[in-house]
C-alpha cells in the first residue's frame, strides 16, 4: 500500500469516529454539547436576574458579534490583499492561518503582558509570567504550520511524480 493510498485509507477512518453517517468525530459532538450546556446556563443566569436588562444585554452582544466580525473580516482581507502585493505572490494558507492566530493571540495578551490589570494587594492571576507562556505557544504554532506546510509540500511533490 502507497503512503498516498494509507494516508487516504486513515483519513476514510478517522472521518467516521463518531456517528456512523458522520463526517464530524466523536470530539465535535462532545464539544458542541458543552457548549450547548454553557450556553444554556448562561441563559438561565441572565433570566434569572432580576436586575439585568436581557434584551440590552442580548443586543449588545448580537451587535458586538457582528462588529467583531465585520472588523475582523475587513482587516483579514485587507491586510492579506496588502502582504500578496508586497510580496508579489499567493501566501500560503499555513503561513496565513499562522500569521492570523499570532495576531489574535498577541491581541489577547497585549492587556496582561502590559499589566493593565495589576493592582497592589490584588490576588490575580497576573503576577504569573505570561510572556514566556506567549512565547512558547506562538513557537508551538509557527512549528505546526511549518510542519504542515512541509507535509503539504511533499504530498504536492508526489502527486506531480506520480
């Protein structure tokens, strides 16, 4: 058996892992019913108060949903129309989806690396060293996307050989 024709093969198995007319595994279903659970919960709790104001609430966080996305959206095809022009070329999808992910997790962090939220006599998690943690999940990522982008390399190599 070819490693095209076994890598195929494990693809076909791994693909059935949950419900047997499924395409999603068994991780996607468990994963969907808890956030199904949480989502519910947190329903109840704002139903549940008397002083919150659901519908505000409910708007606010459907207009901050589609903000969210229309900001992101913009930026992701702005800056990747910029970087193919700079560039003269495609960007691969790994190094797009790296790039992304680094973006957004440096934006997540940037608060807490620059220690907004530190308070004297505060017990919060902040006084643990988030950088070193940054650092070693941004060089997990760029090593997985490279890592794929060499897979992917290789099975575009074979297919042309073959």
């Amino acid at each position: 058996m070819s490693d095209a024709t076994r890598h195929q093969h494990s693809d076909q198995h791994s693909d059935q892992a949950g419900d047997p007319g499924s395409k999603y595994g068994a991780l996607f279903w468990v994963g969907t019913l808890l956030g199904w659970v949480i989502i519910g919960y947190g329903a109840r709790l704002l139903l549940a108060d008397d002083e919150a104001e659901w519908f505000n609430i409910v708007r606010l966080v459907t207009i901050g949903i589609i903000a969210h996305d229309i900001m992101w959206l913009s930026l992701s095809v702005g800056a990747g129309w910029l970087i193919s022009k700079i560039i003269g070329r495609a960007i691969p999808f790994w190094v797009r989806w790296a790039g992304w992910t680094t973006a957004i997790i440096v934006a997540m962090w940037w608060p807490v690396g620059r220690r907004y939220g530190d308070r004297l006599n505060n017990d919060t998690i902040l006084p643990r060293n988030y950088t070193n943690s940054i650092v070693i999940l941004l060089a997990v990522i760029w090593l997985g996307a490279a890592a794929y982008g060499f897979a992917s390399s290789r099975r575009l190599v074979q297919r042309s050989e073959g």
